[in-house]
C-alpha cells in the first residue's frame, strides 16, 4: 500500500536554528514527490517538486532532497515568519496525490 | 503558478441543508480538483472534476452527497448536500496541468465549513 510518513509531528526551533523535516515514503512508482507549506486556515503554498534520488532544490531558507526512500526538507537559519505547518506528498499515478500528516514547525523569536 | 480563489472563505451552516463552494481560475486549466482536510487531518481527495463530463469520484465520495460541476476550464463548484457535524472541514480546490511534464497541483485558499 502506497504511504506518507512525516516526522517528527511538530517541532520548536529557537530563531536561526537550523534542522530537518523528513518525509518518508513508500509507493509502487514514483512520478513526484512535493513540498507545501500551509499556514492556518489557507490552502498549501508549493514549495518543490522532486523526481529523481539525488535531486535537490532551494529555496530562500529551504533546500528539499530526495532519496528512494524518503526526502527531507532542511531549514537553514529559520525565522519567525517561516512558523507553518509543512506537507509533503508522493504522486504515485497521475495526480494521485497521497499526502502525509505534515509537521507544524513553531519557531521562536 | 495561477490564481485561484475561492467563495465562500467560510460558513457555518446547520445540518441537513447543502452548500455549494464554488472555485476560479484565473486561466486555463486542464485538470482541477477538490479536496477535504479535517480538523487535525491531512489533504485527502474528494474528487476529480472534469470539463464537459461527470466527475471522477475517490473511494468514499458519492456524487450524491458531493455534486461536482466544471462547465468550462476556469470554475467548477463543489456542493456538499445534506450536512452533518461530521462534514466540517476545510475544502480545497487545486488546479494541475500548468507546469508542463510535471503533476504539480497548485492549491485555492479553501473554504472552512461548520456544521451545526
């Protein structure tokens, strides 16, 4: 059965702590892992769209990478503002969509 | 990306009436979508809405209890009939087709139902 796993559920860093969300996956054929970010009460925000072991994008503070089993989503020097709840899903046909649970990340000024 | 908007932002509805919720884009798009997120829950999909024919319903979802319209390539509306306590959540349109050669959804605000 095609799965989403996101860990850890939440996490608190302190201003310019840098650290890593990891999204691990299994699915039978891969067309697409992607990023989000949803902040409360609006709809997810793209971030990234992976495909391959190895591939790796950046954005601002946020770089995603992916491996055949899982990708991360490492944040450098967070700030305040990048306080959010962050999804990661697989595609595991055409737009079929399996999104994990996601993890709120707080951080503290 | 595209902009997208949805009405209404929110309400709070009693049990046994429907609400429709509609979705706009502001250009073309092959596929659109509709998702529900539960309190607490992650982005589940409700169904595929199709220009020109019936949409294509996930394990679950019933066209009864969700109608789904797409009469052109910009709206489509979503009705959620005869509520209960149990249909409160927040309900996503997305839109796909935009970025060529990938599968990248792009996400409308949502709409965040109650139910009484």
């Amino acid at each position: 059965e095609d799965q989403v796993t996101q860990s850890p559920e939440a996490l608190r860093l302190q201003e310019g702590e840098s650290s890593s969300l990891n999204c691990s996956y299994t699915v039978s054929g891969l067309r697409g892992l992607f990023w989000y970010r949803q902040d409360p009460g609006k709809g997810p925000e793209f971030l990234f769209t992976l495909y391959s072991a190895g591939e790796e994008k950046e954005k601002e503070r946020l770089k995603a990478t992916l491996t055949k089993k899982e990708s991360f989503l490492h944040i450098t020097a967070p700030k305040p503002e990048d306080s959010a709840t962050y999804l990661c899903a697989v595609a595991s046909g055409t737009y079929k969509y399996i999104f994990g649970t996601g993890t709120r990340l707080k951080v503290l000024a | 990306s595209a902009v997208i908007s949805q009405k209404p932002s929110r309400d709070i509805c009693q049990r046994g009436t429907s609400l429709t919720i509609q979705c706009q884009v502001d250009s073309q798009v092959t596929m659109m979508f509709w998702y529900r997120q539960q309190p607490g829950q992650s982005l589940t999909l409700i169904a595929t809405a199709n220009q020109g024919s019936e949409a294509t319903y996930e394990s679950g979802f019933v066209i009864d209890k969700f109608p789904i319209s797409r009469p052109n390539l910009t709206f489509s509306t979503l009705t959620v009939s005869n509520m209960s306590p149990e249909d409160s959540s927040i309900y996503l349109c997305s839109v796909g087709g935009l970025a060529e050669g990938t599968d990248t959804q792009y996400f409308g605000p949502g709409t965040r139902l109650t139910v009484l």
